[in-house]
C-alpha cells in the first residue's frame, strides 16, 4: 500500500474503535434506559432520572421495557456492522484510481451507489431508533404516571 492511502486504514481504525470501544467498554447504546429488578422493586433509570416501583404490579410494562431495550440493542448492533461495512467504501470513494471494482464500474456509478447505500441505510436506521424510543418513550411515560 502506497503512503498516499495509509490514511485509509487509519482513518477506519480510529472511527471504528471509537465505537467499539464506547460500545463494548462503556456499554454505549443510543438509547438511555437502564432498569434492574430486585426483591420485587423495579428500579429505573432514564435520562438521567431514578425511580423505583413495584415489580409484581407492573410485570407487562417492565418485560415491554425489556423488549424494546433489547431491540435498541440489536439495532445499534446492526449499525456498528454496516458502518463497519460500508466505511471503506466510502474512505476509497476519495482515491478513484485504487477503488474497489474500478475495471468494472464508472467512478459516477461507484460513488453514486455507495451514496445511496448509505441513504438508504441510514433513513432505515434512523426511523427504527426514532420508533423504538418512541415506544420506550410511551411506557416510561406510562410507569411515571402509575408511580
């Protein structure tokens, strides 16, 4: 590899360790729920703000709560993986002359379908994030109202 694309690989290292390392070292996930049950107290926390109720009384709500936790997760599991994906391209797409499938495709058509991948991508993430807290956003309404 040339030194005029060793920026490349650096500029992928750090993008992507910067997020492994929030997500795995410091359990970073975009939505702000924590919740944990003991002896029958169900102890939550969201934005920064604490409260505890009754685990027995609001069993359907702390499960839902649950569900929609683990769906943020797996979302933002799936975007960790296509970023993964689809950094490269997008770094190759400023060196035209070392780009992936450049004997086969155009430069237009290359940076063109790499943009609207990550158009595309990225309107489906988003609306999933904005949907999911939505929802988390209803039931913690809900659980603050019962308290």
């Amino acid at each position: 590899m040339s030194k005029k694309l060793l920026w490349i690989p650096v500029v992928y290292a750090i993008v992507m360790g910067t997020i492994l390392v929030a997500t795995i070292g410091f359990s970073f996930t975009p939505v702000p729920y924590e919740h944990s049950i003991e002896n029958n107290t169900w102890k939550v926390e969201y934005k920064g703000e604490t409260w505890e109720t009754s685990a027995e009384e609001h069993v359907n709500e702390a499960l839902r709560a649950s569900v929609i936790s683990n769906r943020e997760k797996e979302q933002w599991t799936r975007d960790i993986v296509a970023i993964g994906a689809l950094l490269p391209f997008i770094l190759f797409a400023f060196h035209k002359n070392y780009r992936p499938f450049r004997n086969k495709v155009p430069y237009k058509w290359y940076t063109g379908i790499t943009a609207a991948v990550v158009v595309l991508y990225s309107i489906f993430s988003i609306t999933t994030h904005v949907d999911i807290h939505t929802e988390l956003q209803e039931t913690i309404d809900y659980l603050r109202e019962t308290t």
